[in-house]
C-alpha cells in the first residue's frame, strides 16, 4: 500500500501541461442519489484526488453519506491531505465532476471558488 505502479516520463521531466508548471491536484466526483420515491435514503458522494505532485500517480479516495438529494459535496479533506503529501497548497485545482450540469457547475464556482 502506498507505492506506485508507474510514473510518467513527462512527469518526470516536467512536461504535462497545465500539471508541472505548479503545484496542481487533480479531483474527479460523482453523487449518487436514491431512486425515485425513496424519501429517506442519504445521497452517495465519492471523490478521488492526486495526492503527489508533478508526477501525479497516487490518488486518494473517500466515500461518504450527505444529505438526502444533495448534489453539493460537503468536506473536501483531500486537499489537506495533498498539502501534507507534497508540503505545498496546490496553486491549481483542475476538478472533474461528474454529471453536472452547467448551470450547477456555474453557481458552485460563483458561490465556491476564490
């Protein structure tokens, strides 16, 4: 546990764009929600980051529990965890999220990104 299969050659050249020129995590997430009907069921997220940089091969996953029909993912530890893996904060965030729509993805980063 903890080690790595492979590591990119550009990588370890610093050469992936938009991931080498700085410290940059990288998250893919999805929500899951209860079938129609089901009033009382808690939604689903699951969330994966990168957890070392540049080269960009160990990830972290959490699963957890939100409330009933949310879409907005609450606690995002990840990126502690990223600060405490590679001593850094990461100057870019490239988030993947999954089945979003763009109004969604809009207001999240009106009301979310600093």
């Amino acid at each position: 546990m903890g080690g790595r299969n492979t590591v990119l050659m550009d990588a370890i050249s610093w050469r992936i764009p938009l991931v080498s020129d700085i410290p940059t995590i990288i998250f893919g997430a999805d929500v899951t929600h209860p079938e129609n009907g089901e009033d009382s069921s808690p939604s689903i997220a699951a969330v994966v980051a990168s957890q070392d940089w540049p080269e960009i091969t160990k990830y972290a996953g959490l699963v957890s529990a939100q409330a009933h029909r949310q879409e907005l993912i609450q606690d995002l530890e990840l990126l502690i965890s990223f600060r405490k893996a590679t001593g850094q904060k990461p100057l870019r965030i490239i988030f993947y999220r999954f089945n979003a729509s763009l109004g969604f993805i809009r207001m999240l980063v009106s009301e979310n990104v600093i």
